[in-house]
C-alpha cells in the first residue's frame, strides 16, 4: 500500500510542474512577439519622411511643340517613406492620377496628343505622402506653335466703278500670329493690322485694304 501512495503521488506532482512550465513558456512567447511588434511599428514611424521634389521629364520651359505631337510628360519624385502619391494638373485641373512606385522612387508619365488649346497650359504636378503638411510641387507652361483654320474676307456685296471701298481679312487663331498681305490685280496693296489674343489660345490677325473700284478686280 505504502508503495502504491508513493507512485501515485509522484506521478501527480511531475504532471503540475509540467503543466506550469509550459504555460510559462507560452506567456513568454506571446509578450516577446508583442515587444517586437511595438518596436517595429514604432521604428516604421521614426523612419517616415516626406519625398522629394518632383521633377518633370518630356518638356523644359522653352521647348516647343506642333500640335499634333505626342507629348509625354514625366514626373519623378525620389525619397520619401512612404513614397510620393503624384498627381497631374492641366490648368488645375485634374487629370492624371495613375502613379507607380519602386523602392522610394514614384512616377506619374501623363501622355496625350497636344492641341491649339494647350498653348500657355500650365502642367504641374503634386507630389505628397502623409508626412507632408502642403504638396511639393513642379510645373511647365506649353508653348504650341499651329498655323490658322481658317481665313474671312468680308466687303460691301455691291459696288460701282469709282467707288472706294474698304475689305477686311480675319484669320483664325494661330501661333505664332500670322502675317496678312493683299495683292489686287498682281500688285501688293499696303493695308492696316491689328493682332488680338484668342480666350482659346493664340493669336488672330485682323487686316484692311482700301481699293478704288476702275473694273472688275482680282483679289489673292
């Protein structure tokens, strides 16, 4: 009998301390991959910082472009942690929002087929991340040179042999603005020249010529 209590309490204590030992170690594991997890977030925090200056490839203040021309702009922003978000503007509008990033480098290339309304558009794009308290910001202006669509002669319908009249020549939109040269019956006339600045861009001429009226009469 004597034999059988002494196992039986042996047995009993090994299981408890055992039993104790394990949950210990789990504890231990558990508060370990906590502390590891604050350090790491809060290393994640002490490492934010805001990008770069964005810079714009494709165009430099200056350069020239047709309409027509294919037009890619790029624009770069480098550093930052989290990487720059970057966004196009056409004449503060938004138009371009589609970014991509490896490592701390991000870029937006905005590509489009310029036209006579982008002449003296402003491109400019923001780059931010949630460090940054206002955007960084980089722009360009377009200079788009296009010739006019269309050329308008208007006069009196009817005139009589002796008369005087005046005719007037408006050009469409064009940049740069066009030159207006009349020539009746082969011979240059001297005329008058204003030139206006289009809302939508570019310049229109305007032009007059004074004539007498003799006969029937050519103008190129």
């Amino acid at each position: 009998m004597m034999k059988s209590c002494s196992n039986t309490g042996k047995f009993d204590l090994n299981q408890t301390l055992s039993y104790r030992a394990k949950r210990i170690a789990v504890m231990n594991s558990s508060e370990n991959r906590l502390m590891n997890f604050t350090r790491e977030r809060e290393t994640n925090n002490l490492n934010r910082v805001p990008p770069g200056a964005p810079q714009i490839e494709g165009y430099h203040d200056g350069d020239i472009v047709q309409v027509g021309d294919k037009l890619n702009l790029a624009c770069i922003s480098r550093g930052g942690n989290p990487p720059a978000r970057l966004i196009w503007f056409r004449n503060d509008e938004q138009v371009d929002v589609t970014y991509s990033t490896g490592g701390r480098e991000a870029t937006n290339t905005h590509t489009f087929t310029v036209g006579p309304k982008d002449n003296k558009a402003v491109y400019k794009c923001e780059a931010s991340n949630v460090v940054t308290n206002q955007p960084l910001i980089s722009s360009v202006r377009l200079n788009v040179l296009f010739a006019p669509t269309k050329v308008t002669i208007s006069g009196p319908k009817e005139v009589r042999v002796g008369d005087s009249i005046t005719l007037s020549c408006q050009t469409g939109a064009s940049n740069p603005p066009v030159e207006v040269s009349w020539v009746v019956d082969g011979r240059p006339m001297m005329s008058t020249q204003s030139v206006t600045e289009d809302a939508a861009g570019g310049w229109v001429t305007s032009s007059n010529v004074t004539v007498s009226v003799s006969r029937q009469v050519n103008l190129l």
